[in-house]
C-alpha cells in the first residue's frame, strides 16, 4: 500500500475522537458501551468502507474499524478463505 492508499484516513471522522473507545478492553460492562458507540462513530463516517477495508487487508486483530469487531472481521476473513478454497477445489 501506498501513502495515496491511506488518503481516506483524512476524512475519518474518528480522527477527532479518542482513539481508546475504538480499543475496548474485554466485552462485558463498560466495553460493551464501547463497541455500541465506536459502531455509532463508523456509522456517520463517510470512509468507513475504506477503513474496513484497510482493516482486513493488513489483518488487523483489534480494535473497532470500519464498525466491525475483531470477531465480526475474523467471520469475514474465515469465509473469504473458504470461498477461495472452494474456488481453487473448482
């Protein structure tokens, strides 16, 4: 990736929140609140798609991005690699 790749970054909106809520510690009690706002960021950002996006490309293992948990990416990652597995088997 180039530095043009990371362009989108400068229209994040979580640029200007701290960046801790998008790194809850556990999911149970406070983490929870957490997850629900950070989601609440993704989801007003016009880059969010981009995020994820960069998220799963460089396999990110924490962290909100793009509105996704880590388990919520860890599903996607899971069924691509299925899907290129059922795609090579073919």
């Amino acid at each position: 990736m180039g530095a043009a790749d990371y362009e989108w970054r400068d229209d994040a909106i979580c640029r200007d929140t701290d960046p801790e809520l998008f790194f809850p510690v556990g999911t149970t009690g406070h983490a929870l609140y957490q997850i629900d706002r950070a989601k609440e960021v993704c989801t007003e950002c016009t880059v969010a798609k981009h995020c994820l996006d960069f998220a799963l490309d460089t396999n990110q293992d924490s962290g909100i991005w793009g509105g996704l948990t880590e388990e919520e990416r860890r599903v996607i990652r899971r069924r691509r690699v299925a899907a290129a597995r059922a795609a090579r088997a073919s």
